[in-house]
C-alpha cells in the first residue's frame, strides 16, 4: 500500500475505485466497505484508493470537545488498512478551511480531478461536504454527469453488523474489551514507550514496564488489570497489565504498566505493544502491600488462564 502524506503527492489513476472517511480503529463495519472496494477494484483491473481525514474531524468542527478519544493513530489505521489489501491510502489534512469545501467542490476537486475517481463506494447514510450536505441521493442523481459509478453499503448490511466506533469506545471505557474486541475483528491495542518507575513491582516479584502513550487522543481502556499479549521487537508474550493511579501505595499519576510473564530483559526505551484479551478485575485499594502481592498471584492465574 502506499501512503500518502497530502493530496498534491497523488498523481490521478487510470481507474481508482474508491471511499472515503475517518475509519477510526478500522471496525468490522468499515471492513465490510473495504472489501466491497478490494472486490470491486480486482473485478475491474482497478486500483482501490482510500480517502481519509487527518486529524479526526470532530477535533476541528468542536475543539470544545478536544478530550474526543481514539481507536486509532494514523499510523496504527494504515496499518490495519494495508492489511485489509488497499492499494492507496490518501491522508487529507482536516482544517477549518477544508471543512468550508463544499460537497461539490469535494466531487469536482478531489474526487474527480485529483483522484479520477472511476467507481465510488460509500455506506449507508454517509455525509460529506461543508454542514454534511452531500448525500447518496446527490451522488446518484448526478453519477452519470460525474462520469464515476456508484455504490452504496446496503442499509441492512450496516445495521445487521450494529457496529460504530462509538460502540467501541463505549465498551473499552466500560472495560468490556472482549466486546470491543468482537466489534473490532482483533484485539485492540496500544503502542507505548518503556519509561523509568518506581520499581515497586520489582519488590513484590512483578517487575513491570512502564509504558509512556506519546498520541494524546489515543484511547486508554478503563482501570483495572488485564491479560494481555505483549510484542517487544519482533518476539510475542504474555502478561497482564495495569491502569490505574495505584491506590494501594497512594499514589495520584495514572500508570501503564505491564508485567511481561517469562521475561527478564532491560527495555527502557523500546516501544511495545500491547493486545487486550480481556478484563481480570477492576483497580481495587488493598489494605496492605501483601495484600496487593497476594491478589497479584491470583491475578496471573487468571490472566494465564484466560491467555491459554
């Protein structure tokens, strides 16, 4: 897949079949389009080409409500798109003035002049354009003058999969990350830093990395413990990790942090990253730190049950 960074690097296509849209964390939903588009583009000796909005619209049109949270950064959602087989992926930048384009101007500007667009895939009640006044009915009424062929997601196959990317924020903010994982088709996951703690986990023979989120919109699931699988450089483990600001050792930071089972190795520096399985328990406070130690060798029974 290529990626590119602004429109002015695409050059204009033969025959580009394409969609567009924010496709944050890449859902069972939105796969349900991009195979559409790979089906469509193989069957025409076409290229598929994806159109999406960098940063995430919502953080432009209402930067009143700035604490919006993320499935995906840019470079996680390529990735799940080249896996999905895309041949292009096109990063538009989302400013005040590109919000300002009219739905017209997107057709005639982008989508026809820069893109040549020969086919165009759009799902069920998608909106475009300044005040999301571009429709299908738009589309379809005006596809012949175009010169592009059109197709929309059937209504039912959207509403038979029921899923959005708000539905998986909802459940990763409850936790319920085997619900997330189920709407998403993977686990979800995060990427972070291994930065310098405390050591406390050392003390009580769960040694943990820290981990350090650089994207600030990123999601974070809820607190608690989870069993997790861990990729440090190209190898795979299991673990389980923390979120939370460490109520036992009255603590006030919020933390990330993982103990990687059957590891010993100095990381600090290296970026991990992490997979959910699933939720062991809520963050609790515990009277004691044998307490704590004590729950912690529950807590890996689990998470090697769960990760089994």
């Amino acid at each position: 897949m290529i990626v590119y960074d602004d429109l002015t690097q695409f050059q204009t296509l033969r025959n580009a079949v394409v969609t567009s849209g924010t496709f944050d964390g890449v859902h069972i939903g939105h796969q349900k389009i991009l195979e559409r588009i790979s089906q469509i583009a193989r069957k025409n000796n076409g290229e598929s080409v994806i159109l999406t909005f960098w940063p995430h619209p919502r953080l432009v049109l209402y930067p009143n409500q700035a604490d919006l949270k993320l499935l995906s950064t840019f470079e996680e959602k390529a990735e799940l798109l080249e896996a999905q087989g895309i041949d292009h992926l096109v990063k538009i930048a989302f400013t005040p003035e590109f919000a300002q384009l009219s739905s017209q101007q997107f057709i005639e500007q982008i989508l026809i002049d820069r893109i040549g667009t020969k086919r165009l895939v759009i799902g069920y009640d998608h909106r475009f354009g300044r005040n999301r006044e571009g429709s299908f009915e738009h589309l379809k009424r005006n596809s012949e003058r175009y010169g592009f062929v059109l197709e929309e997601i059937p209504r039912q196959d959207i509403e038979n999969i029921g899923v959005s990317s708000t539905k998986v924020r909802e459940a990763l903010t409850d936790g319920d990350v085997q619900k997330a994982n189920s709407f998403l088709g993977r686990h979800y996951s995060i990427k972070g830093q291994v930065v310098d703690g405390d050591k406390i986990g050392r003390e009580m023979g769960f040694p943990t990395a820290n981990l350090a989120i650089n994207e600030k919109h990123k999601l974070i699931p809820a607190d608690g413990i989870y069993a997790v699988k861990v990729q440090v450089g190209d190898k795979p483990y299991q673990g389980m990790l923390y979120i939370g600001n460490r109520p036992t050792l009255e603590k006030s930071e919020k933390v990330i942090e993982v103990n990687i089972f059957d590891f010993n190795e100095e990381i600090y520096g290296e970026h991990l990253k992490v997979d959910f399985v699933t939720q062991i328990r809520n963050d609790s406070k515990f009277e004691t730190i044998d307490e704590l130690k004590a729950q912690l060798e529950k807590d890996k029974i689990d998470a090697l049950n769960y990760l089994s």
